[in-house]
C-alpha cells in the first residue's frame, strides 16, 4: 500500500501546472540544476500547449545563459527562441509569452540578431498588463528595474 501511495504521488508531480513552471522559471534564473530538470521534463513530456511551448524555450534559453562554450549558447538559445516564437504564433495576445519573449530577447547583446521584437512586445505589454494577472508582479518588477519602463507606464492598470 505505501508503494501505491508512493507511486500516486509522484505520477501527481510529473504534471506541472503553469504555477510549477513559473517557480522554477524564478529559480533557473541562477540555478543551471534547475534549468537542466525542466528541459529534462519537457523531453519526456512535449508541451501540448502555448504556454508550456514557451516555458520549454525560456528554459532552453536560461541554459544558454548557464553554458559555457559560444556554441553551445547559440544552440540553446535559437531552439530556445524558436519555441517562445511558435509560443506568440499560436497565442499572440498572452502577456506572459510576451513578457518572456521580450524579456529573453532584451537580455541578448545586440549584435546578436535575435532581438527584433523587444519594441511590440514591450509596447504591447504595457498596454496590455494587468495586476490582476497571475505573474503581473514578476512582469512589474521586471519592466520597472530592467525593461525601460516607469511606473507611471503601468499605473491604473
């Protein structure tokens, strides 16, 4: 019986929520170990939906940013972008997928050519943010400290 229990258990924590992913999205951020558990997971669970989509390129991206060879970065990142792309074509009105897709692509030096819509994705996030929205305070704190936004871009909002 404790096996089953056992069992049950972690067959529950194989399906990650939305929730699952943006914790450990905060986490990756500075923890390779993390990075590295979530693309593990996408490839033994294909995302099935846009947000998932974009989660497995945010997380291929993040490893970019924990590699240590040039190419190596560049691979992870393009397989990265690819998805957070397919992410804003399948969903193009979500602002999370547009706040990471800004957000990685903000972070990429600029003679790296894979920075073409940082302006209409930030446009579009501040004209589309919303507290009320279950990532809105991560979204805020970015677009505040690192994405060129003032407050005021987002009060009555």
């Amino acid at each position: 019986m404790k096996f089953l229990i056992i069992l049950f258990l972690w067959i529950l924590s194989l399906n990650s929520t939305v929730e699952d992913l943006r914790t450990d999205y905060i986490k990756a951020i500075d923890s390779k170990v993390t990075t590295e558990k979530r693309i593990e997971y996408f490839k033994e669970n294909k995302p099935t939906t846009p947000i998932q989509r974009c989660y497995n390129g945010v997380f291929h991206c993040l490893n970019a940013k924990h590699a240590f060879l040039p190419n190596d970065k560049i691979s992870y990142l393009k397989k990265g972008l690819s998805d957070i792309n397919k992410s804003v074509v399948q969903a193009p009105n979500d602002l999370e997928i547009r706040f990471h897709r800004f957000a990685i692509e903000q972070s990429i030096p600029s003679f790296i050519s894979f920075t073409s819509h940082i302006k209409v994705d930030k446009k579009f996030i501040v004209d589309n943010y919303s507290s009320t929205h279950p990532f809105s305070n991560v979204i805020l704190k970015y677009m505040i400290t690192k994405g060129g936004c003032a407050k005021t871009d987002f009060k009555n909002k």
